[in-house]
C-alpha cells in the first residue's frame, strides 16, 4: 500500500467518520479546494477488489 501524506489521511478520517460526505463539504473540512478533493476521495471511496484465490 502506497504511503499517505497528511491530506490523504485527514481525507481518510473525514471519510471514516461521514462516507457521505459531498465533495464540497469535505474540501472544507480538509481545507482544501474542492478540485483537489476529487481524485484522493475517489479512490478512497473505491471498494477494495476482491481477493484473488
């Protein structure tokens, strides 16, 4: 898993505590633009694929 930097993880934690949350709403909650948001929040929004066998 690739290392995340502090906007991935405050991203993380706004996400873990509101999946809900619209693109504007957590880009001021992470201080950021909303442009900014879209391709970290999208691929944490991502379900994880499923286990190979």
């Amino acid at each position: 898993m690739p290392q995340l930097d502090r906007i991935d993880r405050a991203i993380l934690t706004a996400l873990q505590n509101n999946a809900r949350l619209s693109n504007k709403e957590l880009a001021a909650q992470v201080r950021l633009a909303p442009s900014s948001c879209l391709m970290p929040a999208g691929a944490h929004r991502r379900p994880a694929p499923p286990p190979r066998r």
